[in-house]
C-alpha cells in the first residue's frame, strides 16, 4: 500500500515544485502510520462515493489542514493510475471533498496584507533618494542592488520566485532611457506554462539598474544572484528599516494590485498584472477597495469642466524644495495604475487623511499645492494618457465608466496645471 506513496511523491517531483514534495514527503512521514495505511486502504478498496463518505465522518476531522492536502495529493494520483475504481473523471471528486476552512484572502479583506501609506511613501522616497546617489555619486554596492529589488517588488508585485529567475540578459535598455524587464510567469495552467511577460521600469528608476549591471558579479547567472528566501530576506529587512514594520514580498503584491484597483483599472489589467489566468483572484481587490465605490461616486457626481477650472483657477505653486521640506505625510506620492509618482505638489490636510484616491485625486482637489516644474505634470500627464489608451477599449473597461471618467477628469486637471506651471516660470 505503501508504494502509492512513493508514486505520489514521484508524480509531485514531475509536475509540481520540489518545495511541494518535499513538503508532502514531511507529512507522510510524520503521519501516525495507522492513519495512513487506513485512508490508502479505502482509497484503493472504496468506490470513490463511498470513500467521500468516509472521508467525512472520520478523515477530514483527524487531519490537519496540511495534512488533508497531502491526502488528496494521493487521492489524485489514484484517479490519474485509474487504481481501483477511480477514473480519471473522478479528479473533479477529489477536488470537491470538504476541507477545512481557509480564507487565502482573508488579509485582502481585512487589508492587514497592504502596506500603510507610510510605508508606501518611505519605499518611493527610498528608491528615488537611490536614483539621485547613482547619478551624482556611486552609492555601495549592496545598496544599488537593495534598491534594485525593492524597486522591482514595488511597482511590479513580482513573487520571490520570479525576482529570484531573472537574468541579465531579460534586461532590455533603450536609446530613449526606457527599460523594459522580461518576466516568467509562475503558477500557470496548462498552456499557458512557461509564458514571459514585459514590463517597463519607472524611467526615474532605470539608473539604479545602469549601475548594477555595472557593479554586479559579473559570473552570476542571475540578475541579483539570490534565491527566493534570500530575496524574501532583502525586502523584509529593508521595509523594516525604511518603515519599522516588516513587509513580504507578498504584502507588497497585494498592494501593488490594490493600487491598481483603486486607480480605477479593471479586472482583466489586474489580472494580466498578477499573471493570473482569470479574474478570480481579481474580485477579492475590486469587493475589499474601501475607495473603488467613493472614486466611482466621486467621477459621477462632478463635472470635469468645473474640476479642471478649479485645479487651474487654484494659483497655489511651490517649489520642489519647499516641498522637500514638508512632512512625509504631505508630500504626495503614490502608484495610479502601477505608474509610480512622486514630487508632484503637497496635500495641505496630510495623505493619511484621504478619504480619495492620492495622485489620481489630488489634481482635482483645493488641499493640493501643485510644484512649480511643469516638465514633471507634463511627464505624469502623459504616463496617464497611456492608460487611457488601454482602457479605452469597450472589451476591458466601459467608456463611460465612473473609473474612465475619473482619468479623464484627471487628465482635464493636469493639463491646467501644466498651463499654470507654465506660466508662472
């Protein structure tokens, strides 16, 4: 009975992650052996309606959570061998076999899995005060690189795994200043396994990557030459640093795709973010916005003739180093739609204080004190352009959507602040 064990395991080593395997060899191992020996019992002796009911009244409540997917591990390779009487058709069984509850959003809901505000604000200004030392002096080198990761966690929710498998060479740099980054996909179904996507670096950022790919070890496969539990070392301790608080890898994507929900993207660019293959996980972000219904609220009620007037009628300006001079909580920053902005003005009431969505917000509002550099709103203007342009199509977001209205509204406003900027200098 015992070699169905060892076929399961050899079946995780083909198809699964070693980590998996491994894990599930751990549980085999450390289950009390008449349990094991009952349940292969009546997995190979049982009709799979019988063992169901089996499973029910006395294995599911004797098993821990780890455990009992572990036991369906064996389950399935069951219905694969077609042993006994379970058939391939019954895989849809096994799945359905009552577990023990676990809510893997349940930091979504409650949004213990984002990072506050704060934070957010420390890492842009982290990663930003990192790009100016690139470019006026040579920073150390475990610096250029810290930054490096953090900057790639940040703006692109990217999960260990994937930050640990980039190498130079999926590193793109353009004439224009432009770096776009060649990223694997993990966690995909059928087809779609081993699929790469692009995505492009904050153009402020893309010197810190100059400098590593000048300072890094030059034999090293991979880009930061780390595995995934050492780079999941690197941003726990740098958020701690920046921000007192330990922050993962993973709390990191959970509020990259929230910034992006409540920026107003749709499901499907949320899920093309995450390199999701369906909407699912996508949902979770769009119930748990405590502002995607204030921002659509917000886009419907006012008129963006009357808030683009306002934003230039405002003749509030300061400069970059009036603002540098303000407390954090004042300088606004933020990720509409993944688009990391920072410098762009002041919030007289303070971001923590928002009950808006910052940046996308902050044009349209009377609390905003706008930098006196109209390149810089000229710059933000047209990142957002881009994101109208993709949204801009009936199949992922309506046009007359409250999110849509939003970003033109938006883009109403920051045209008469460049115009403002423009004039004063």
């Amino acid at each position: 009975m015992l070699d169905l064990v060892k076929v399961a395991l050899v079946e995780a080593l083909t198809n699964l992650s070693p980590a998996t395997a491994i894990g599930y060899c751990g549980v085999y191992n450390r289950l009390a052996p008449e349990l094991l020996t009952g349940i292969i019992r009546h997995l190979l002796g049982s009709s799979p309606t019988a063992f169901r009911q089996r499973w029910i009244v006395d294995f599911r409540d004797r098993l821990t959570r780890q455990q009992a997917v572990a036991v369906r591990h064996l389950a399935r390779t069951t219905c694969r061998l077609e042993l006994g009487e379970w058939r391939i058709s019954d895989l849809s069984l096994v799945r359905d076999l009552p577990g023990h509850h676990l809510d893997k959003y349940a930091g979504i809901r409650d949004g213990s899995s984002f990072l506050s505000g704060n934070a957010r604000s420390l890492i842009v200004e982290f990663i930003d005060t990192v790009a100016r030392e690139v470019e006026e002096t040579r920073p150390p080198r475990i610096r250029i690189r810290d930054a490096a990761i953090l900057a790639i966690s940040f703006q692109f929710g990217l999960r260990t795994k994937q930050i640990a498998s980039i190498e130079p060479e999926d590193l793109k740099f353009f004439e224009n200043g432009a770096l776009h980054i060649r990223i694997g996909l993990i966690k995909q179904r059928g087809a779609k396994i081993g699929r790469t996507v692009t995505r492009r670096v904050q153009q402020g950022w893309v010197n810190i990557f100059s400098a590593w790919m000048e300072v890094r070890p030059p034999k090293s496969a991979k880009l930061f030459d780390l595995r995934p539990d050492q780079l999941g070392d690197v941003i726990q301790a740098l958020t701690s640093d920046l921000s007192g608080t330990a922050y993962s890898a993973r709390d990191l994507r959970h509020t990259a795709a929230q910034r992006l929900v409540d920026g107003g993207a749709s499901r499907e660019s949320v899920s093309d973010f995450l390199g999701h293959t369906d909407t699912t996980a996508a949902d979770v972000y769009f119930t748990s916005s405590p502002t995607q219904a204030a921002l659509v609220n917000a886009a419907l009620g006012y008129s963006p003739t009357y808030q683009a007037v306002a934003a230039a009628g405002r003749g509030d300006l300061i400069t970059a180093t009036q603002l540098l001079k303000r407390p954090l909580d004042e300088q606004v920053s933020g990720m509409p739609h993944g688009i990391p902005v920072s410098g762009i003005g002041a919030c007289t009431s303070g971001q923590t204080q928002c009950r808006r969505n910052p940046v996308l917000a902050c044009y349209t509002c009377h609390m905003f004190l706008p930098v006196s550099d109209a390149a810089l709103h000229r710059g933000v203007l047209e990142d957002l352009r881009g994101v109208v342009r993709d949204f801009d199509q009936p199949a992922k977001l309506d046009r007359v959507s409250g999110a849509m209205m939003q970003l033109r509204a938006t883009l109403e406003a920051i045209e008469a602040v460049v115009g403002e900027t423009e004039k004063s200098s």
